[in-house]
C-alpha cells in the first residue's frame, strides 16, 4: 500500500513486508520512507492548515461524522484485515472496529463545543474596566505516532480529536501492522482537503525520530513503550508531546471478593489480544486466604480459550505479533519458574502462538512482573490484608490502570485513594476503558491524557484576548 501525502499517492525503492503473524503469508508491502518523504508530509501538512482552518466547526463535524458512516459500511473489511496483520482473532477485532467508530463519533461531536470562556480580569490587580475571553486555538501539525496492538482505534483516538480541533496530522503507523490505518487514512482524504491527513510509513528511529525533532510539527502524540517514550520526551524540544506508554496493571483479588467475577476480570483482562494490552491485567494480586480456590478456578476458565486461525469466528486466542514477540515471553516465563514460580496451565509455545499460561507463587522481583510482560500470562502474587496488596499494586515503575475485587466499602475506598495509577475500577478489570473516558497514566505510564474531551484539551493552545473599555 502506498503512503498518502498531500492527497497523493506516494511509493519508494525500499520496501518492507507486513506479515500475517498466523501463517507467514506477505500481505502486502509499504515504503520504507526516509527523511526528505517526512519532509515533504510536513510540508504537505502545513500547506493544508489554512484550507483547515477556514472550514467551519459546523462543516468539519459533518465530515468527521460522513468518514464514521464510510467507515461503518466498511467496518467487516477492515476487520479482516486488522485480524491478518495483527494476529487477533476476528471476534476482537470486529470490537475494535466498534470502538473505532465509536472514537470517530466522538470527536464529530466534540467539533462543535470547543469553547472558551471569559475571563474576569477585574478580578486581578489594576484589572478594572476590561472585558476579556479565551480561545481554544489548533496547534498547527500533530503527528502521531503509533503501536501495532490496537493500530486502527488507537491511532483514531490522535488523528479524530486533532481534526476535530482543526489541525492537520501526520501519522507514522507501526511497521508491524500500518494498514488498516492507511486504509483508514484514505478514507479521511475523501472528505477533507489534501493534505489534511498524511501517512509515512518507515521506520520509527528515522521517520519518527525525524517528525519528533522537527520544529515544523508543533505536537507529538505518541502511543508505544517506555523506552521510546523516554527517547521522544528528550528530543521533541519546546513541542507540546502526550505520552501513552507502557503498563503493568494489577487486578487485586481481596478476601471478601466475588471470586467468579476476579476470574472473568483476569479471562477479559490478561488474554485480550493475546495479552498486548497496555492495561492488560499483568500482576494478580491475591490474598492467601482465598488463593487456592482462585487458582484453581482460573485454571478451569483459562482452559476454555480456543488457540487457532484468527480469522475463525470460535478462536478466542490469537497470536502475538510475532514469533520473536512469542520467544521473549516464552523465556520470561521460563525465567520465573527457574526462580520458583509454578505453572498452573499453559506455558507452551508453537510459532507465534503462546498458550494461555496461568503461574502461581510469582515474587514481586521477578522480571515477569518487574517489566511489562506483553503476552497472555496471568501471574499470581500472593498477600495478606488490604495494606500489603495496595504496597504490591503500587510497586512499580508503571501506573497506567487498576482494578480491585471487593465487596467491603472500607477496603474499597482505601484501594482507590491509595493505589497510583491514573484509573482505579472497584469490581472490574484494568482493561475496561469507554473512548470517552479521561486515558493517561501515572509514573512511568505516560504524561497527559485521550480519550476525545480531554485530547482535544492536549492539541489546542488558550490564547486571552482583552478590550480595555475605560
Ligand atoms: P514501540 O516500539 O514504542 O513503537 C511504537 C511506535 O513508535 C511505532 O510506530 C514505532 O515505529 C515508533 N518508534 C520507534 N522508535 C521510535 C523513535 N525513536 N522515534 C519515534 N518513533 C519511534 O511500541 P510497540 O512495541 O509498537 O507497542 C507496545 C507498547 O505500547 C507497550 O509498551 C504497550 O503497553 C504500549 N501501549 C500503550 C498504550 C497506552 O495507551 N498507554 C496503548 C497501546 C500500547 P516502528 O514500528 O517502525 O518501530
């Protein structure tokens, strides 16, 4: 597929392959975009502010609103091919479409209430007499920078809330699974002009790296992992940059709790996606008093998940990205168990595939739980009391989301107050999120947040405008 730059097509000399991580298969091959195609997309995009600009809040939310029903039509196709390049099994992709259009919706609407506010300056020393307002402005050109996990959603989650503000965007999708997004970008090209939107695909130490430390792009907002996260927050200079990074979420499972309700939240929250989740359930916390029959009981539902072709509709596991993706979790489970952690199911791998893995007398320093394992393991910390499962939840360098399982007011309450991460859940698990919703982490998590109100906050700037009237 080529990239769309200033409403045309762009190829190159260097290509690289998308893979579909079940069978091998080449989908079909991007560009491997260098500098000077960044360069022209940045150029493209700053070229097309005005013709942005000038349109009316009235006009760029029915166009957001015509892209979500094209979508809507094409929303099996897509689907089918989020599930051939990622690997998930069609059933969660078809959700993700859901979610996509529902992300859309949201920020057609959102268009039309950016509002400022007046400003009482009389308020301040020597204020008298004037009467003063702010204006929510765009920022210019945002790029956004995105994972292979939930390309299509997440990247809406960037490009929508931007346009819904009036900037123009470039994005840089993931090597790994571009497509559904380019697709998707031809899609927005139909309805705004060109070079509204633009694709370069590439690499991200060079193309990304290279939008990140343009002074022509005015904002990054970039979903991935900590490591790059860090490398962005470095180098983006004076740009406004939102961070949506890496989690290592824990589903705290308390004495009193429903525990048939803790093992679905664990099925919903540590498999999804075959565990690439950034809020995916990474650490269960448990206490000992209630640990066994835990245990044994998320054995018997994590036996039910079905490993096989994406594409068929029974599968409720899919693959991981890649195999090399498959092998990093495979030794870091391996790890654990050298260090005394017990398997109770899974633990195997086949290509791409890893089973469904459920590991019980897991420490806290183990490397499995010390970093982001993204992969569908479901590790069992064991604790006593409501005090050592707050210091465990929060024993992390991450703080993206948490879920807690009680039915005691007390114990809830404390959990909230105490746990840091950016969403605490009583009584759901950490992977529950509406497109709607306040979404950022704490600590290493990330910095700012999406979810369109609030994203729209992060790609706008407050300009005061004040008339002396004395
Ligand atoms: P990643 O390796 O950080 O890649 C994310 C994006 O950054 C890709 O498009 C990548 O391009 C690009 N990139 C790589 N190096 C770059 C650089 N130096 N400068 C600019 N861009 C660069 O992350 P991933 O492995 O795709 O995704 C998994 C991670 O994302 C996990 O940690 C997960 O928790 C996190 N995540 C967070 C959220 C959230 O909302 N908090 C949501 C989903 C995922 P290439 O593909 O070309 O390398």
């Amino acid at each position: 597929m080529d990239m769309l730059i200033g409403g045309k097509h762009i190829s190159g000399d260097d290509l690289v392959d998308v893979t579909n991580p079940y069978n091998g298969d080449i989908i079909d091959t991007v560009p491997i975009a260098h500098r000077q195609t960044a360069d022209l997309a940045i150029s493209e995009a700053n070229g097309a502010k005005d013709s942005l600009q000038e349109m009316s809040a009235f006009k760029v939310s029915n166009k957001l609103f015509d892209v979500c029903e094209k979508l809507k039509q094409d929303r099996e196709d897509f689907a089918h091919l989020l599930s051939l390049e990622v690997g998930k099994p069609i059933a969660e992709s078809l959700v993700e479409l859901d979610r996509s259009i529902e992300t859309l919706k949201l920020a057609a609407e959102e268009a039309k209430r950016i509002y400022g506010e007046t400003v009482p300056l009389d308020a301040g020393l020597n204020g008298k007499g004037f009467f003063a307002f702010t204006q929510k402005v765009p920022l210019g050109v945002v790029a956004a920078i995105t994972p292979f996990n939930y390309p299509l959603n997440l990247t809406i989650h960037k490009i929508a809330p931007a346009i819904a503000c009036k900037n123009t965007v470039i994005v840089k999708p993931p090597t790994e699974a571009p497509l559904t997004v380019m697709k998707f970008c031809e899609l927005l090209n139909e309805e705004f002009p060109d070079g509204v939107v633009n694709t370069v695909t590439g690499y991200g130490s060079e193309v990304g790296d290279y939008l990140v430390t343009s002074p022509d792009v005015n904002k990054i907002s970039f979903t991935g992992s900590v490591t790059t996260g860090l490398m962005i927050s470095q180098k983006a200079g004076m740009k406004k940059v939102t961070l949506e990074l890496g989690g290592n979420d824990p589903l705290v499972v308390l004495a009193d709790a429903d525990i048939d309700n803790a093992v679905r939240g664990v099925i919903n929250g540590a498999f999804l996606n075959a565990g690439q989740v950034c809020m995916g359930v990474k650490r269960i916390i448990v206490d000992e008093e209630i640990a066994d029959e835990f245990g044994e009981k998320l054995v018997l539902e994590t036996e039910k998940l079905v490993m096989g072709n994406p594409l068929d509709s029974t599968t409720t596991l899919g693959t991981l990205i890649n195999e090399k993706a498959a092998i990093q979790v495979e030794n870091t489970v391996n790890n654990a168990v050298e260090e005394g952690a017990k398997i109770l199911t899974g633990g195997n791998r086949d290509g791409a595939f890893y089973q469904a893995t459920v590991i019980d007398n897991v420490s806290q320093d183990m490397d499995l739980v010390v970093n982001e394992t993204f992969g569908p393991v479901a590790p069992i910390i064991r604790v006593k009391g409501v005090g050592e499962a707050i210091e465990a939840a929060n024993n992390t360098e991450y703080g993206l989301q948490a879920g807690v399982y009680t039915n005691d007011y007390y114990s809830a309450m404390k959990c909230a107050n105490e746990i840091e991460a950016g969403t605490v859940f009583i009584n759901k698990q950490s992977t529950f999120r509406t497109d709607n919703m306040p979404f950022g982490g704490f600590k290493n998590s990330g910095v700012g947040k999406e979810g369109i109100k609030y994203a729209v906050e992060e790609m706008t700037k407050t300009k005061l405008i004040g008339l002396n009237l004395r």
